[in-house]
C-alpha cells in the first residue's frame, strides 16, 4: 500500500520497515536480480503520508537490523549455535539482540526448543521424495485442492505454512490455462485420454529439461556438501525456498533451474534434477 500510494479511509497506522526491493537484470550474467534496497527520505516522508490522508493517523518507523534472517541463514547452513557463531564476527550484534531473534522465531514456529529448523523442514519434507521442487510444487497442489473440495483449504494452508491466496491464483491459472486449450482445440473431448500420461515422470523430465535448457548447473559432490556451478557465473547457491536447501546429497550431475536471482550471491529457483544422457539428448537437439 505504501509503494503505491493507495489511499485506505480506515487506514490510520502505517508501520515502514524502510526497505525496498529493486527488481533489476544483469545482462552479463543474464540474471534477475532481486536486491533489498534502504528508500530515501522522499520515500519515507510518502509512506509517512499514508496513514494520514483523509484523518489523523499514526507512521512507526522500523528499521531492523534483521537478526531473524541472520538467525535462519546460519540455522539452515548448520554452521551450529547462533550467539557462538556470531561472536567469531568482527562486529556481532549485541547478545539480547541475539536472544530476542531466537526466542521470536521460537515463537512463530521457526524454530523448536533446542533451536533446530524441525517444522519449515517436516513441511518440505512431505513433498521433496524425488529433489524436484516441480514435483513437490504439483504434490503441494494436489493436496490442497482435495482440502479445498472439502472446504478445509485454509486450514490445510495454514498447518503447512503455506498462502492459501497464493493457491487459489495457482488454481484459477491453471483453469484459464485449460480453457486456453479448448479455444485452441488442443484439448476437447475425453479429458481422461489426455491425462494418460499425467503421472510419467520420464516423460515429465524431458519436457522440462526440453523447456528449461540451456539453464543448467553441475552438482559437485564434495565429502560433507555439495556446490553448484553454471557455465556464465561460476559457483551459484539453492534458493532457500528449494527442497533441496535442506539436503546435502542431490543424487543426479545435474540441474535445470527455472531463474536466477541476484541478492548478496546468486541462488537458483525452482529446480529439478536430471542425468547426463537427459542434458546431453537436448544438447545435441538445440545444437541442430
């Protein structure tokens, strides 16, 4: 509401956290980049603005030194206990800093009582049999949707820490889609004998790699982790929000990835793993 400057009559409170993220694109990389970025003054004067429009109104500015996000950076890279870690660090945040990330994400569900990632990681666990966030996102949805015939949607949505808006979009695309089709005549009839091969994960790997290459990256196995290298960039990272974030061992040489975003490193998103004969066929079908 604050970017852009839309005006709520009820709205009286404005909290301005005094961030914003930039979308940009790096053509050397040929990557999208996503960079949280502090506003200007301007900025914040506009977001003050907001709550008091049409009637008095309140603005609280928060700006945080964001140890929640530190806290779960260092969690989910198992680098051990957060106030021990951080005080290696030339300039660590004070100790009840510290102590008051924890217990806050302790109390939203991010962390259990011996300060372990158990839930965010049980929750992704459901889904990621095969280390394919494709597969896991179409489990995800699969299950919803039964949720939602039996108007259990939101509740199913909220046990697993997921948006149930950000599901009913998914839905409401893939209707559209659908329709799309039958305008098309690409689908009319039986809809049964054109999910024949719903369920073929061969099938699926190679439509996927077909449509994702040439974004690809080798898995580089090393005694304890792995690493991720692409041809343009070099040594790349998973996306927090992969199923894979969680495994250290992805048995597959390669991935096909959706995009690339740019914050402090570059991570990869929406990622699914192929063997070397997948990567090699497509290959040699675009060289031709």
């Amino acid at each position: 509401m604050t970017k852009t400057s839309i005006t709520i009559d009820d709205v009286v409170f404005v909290i301005d956290y005094g961030k914003a993220k930039e979308t940009s694109y790096d053509a050397l990389n040929n990557t999208h980049c996503l960079l949280p970025t502090w506003i200007s003054k301007d900025s914040a004067k506009q977001r003050r603005g907001r709550a008091g429009c049409v009637q008095p109104g309140e603005c609280y500015h928060l700006y945080p030194r964001d140890v929640q996000s530190l806290c779960l950076q260092i969690k989910t890279l198992k680098l051990g206990s957060f106030s021990e870690f951080l005080s290696k660090a030339l300039q660590s945040p004070e100790l009840l800093a510290a102590q008051n990330a924890i217990e806050y994400l302790k109390i939203i569900g991010a962390l259990d009582e011996n300060e372990d990632l158990t839930l965010a990681e049980a929750a992704k666990a459901q889904f990621s049999r095969d280390h394919s966030d494709h597969f896991a996102l179409v489990r995800v949805y699969d299950v919803w949707k039964v949720a939602e015939q039996a108007l259990g949607g939101y509740e199913y949505c909220w046990k697993i820490f997921l948006s149930a808006q950000s599901m009913k979009s998914i839905d409401s695309l893939r209707r559209e889609f659908l329709s799309l089709l039958k305008d098309t005549s690409v689908v009319k009839g039986n809809m049964v004998i054109f999910n024949a091969w719903n369920y073929d994960e061969n099938l699926i790997r190679v439509a996927i790699c077909y449509g994702l290459y040439p974004g690809t990256s080798s898995i580089v196995h090393n005694e304890k982790s792995l690493s991720l290298k692409t041809v343009e960039d070099g040594q790349v990272l998973l996306h927090s929000d992969s199923v894979n974030s969680w495994d250290l061992r992805i048995p597959f040489p390669w991935l096909v990835f959706n995009e690339k975003i740019k914050v402090n490193s570059i991570f990869l998103r929406l990622l699914f793993p192929i063997t070397s004969c997948y990567c090699l066929v497509e290959a040699s079908q675009k060289a031709i």
